[in-house]
C-alpha cells in the first residue's frame, strides 16, 4: 500500500465515531421499519370491539351493583356470566335476555363497601364480553 508524501489519513478515534453514529443511524431505521410493520400487522388481525354492547353506567350501593347495558344492535342476547373482582356471581333471574335496541338493567346483589373499587365483567352467550371498573 502506498502512502502519498503529506496526506493524513483520518484519525482513528473520528473513524470509530462514523462507524458508531452510521450504526446508529441504521439501527434506528431498522426499528422504525419493523415497528411499523409489526404495529399494521396486528390492526389487521386484533378484533375489533363490538359496538352494539356496552355499559352505559354503573351505580353501586351496599347491597347490590346495577349495571346498566345498551343493546344498539337487531338482535338480543343473553348474559352467560357475571363477574366482580374476578369472583363469579349469581344474577336474578338466572337467565338474563337484553333486548335488541334498548336499555337494560341487571342487578348483582353482594355486600359492597364504600372506598372499594369494582370491576365488573359481563360475558354473553355469544362470547362477547363488557367490562366496568367503578368506585364506591
């Protein structure tokens, strides 16, 4: 290798400082571009939440939670289990029909204390499932 008479060549601490910022550079590129691959991949195939159902308010007293269930959709459907705090509970009657379009009440009896939080979830024959968190 020849070496021109009075031409330096770069200094290795710059040299090590290029290949670091390239690296980096690269690096953050490379991350960008899986990122935004993983993040439509999965928009693509998440379920999307079922609009129909939902939990318009929950009141809770010391006695019982009366959750409140709009129905929007052209069918009815029918409450398969209801939970608070991850702890089943027994609802009357034991089978509950929500109407299609309308408004619904459900009560779950329980002893409740003020200063708790609660959260309630609602799962549906058709394998649909509402949650509420609230605090008494």
């Amino acid at each position: 290798m020849r070496i021109f008479n009075g031409e330096e060549a770069v200094s290795p601490v710059l040299s090590v400082l290029l290949l670091v910022l390239i690296t980096l550079g690269v690096g953050i590129l490379l991350y960008n571009f899986v990122m935004g691959t993983v993040r439509n991949v999965t928009e693509k195939v998440s379920p999307q939440p079922f609009s129909s159902l939902s939990i318009e308010n929950m009141s809770i007293n010391s006695t019982c939670i009366t959750v409140y269930i709009r129905n929007s959709s052209n069918r009815d459907f029918t409450i398969d289990r209801v939970y608070v705090n991850d702890q089943p509970h027994d609802i009357p009657p034991l089978t509950v029909l929500i109407p299609k379009n309308s408004t619904w009440k459900v009560y779950i009896p329980g002893s409740y204390t003020i200063g708790t939080s609660y959260n309630v979830k609602i799962t549906f024959t058709s394998g649909h499932t509402l949650m509420y968190l609230k605090r008494y």
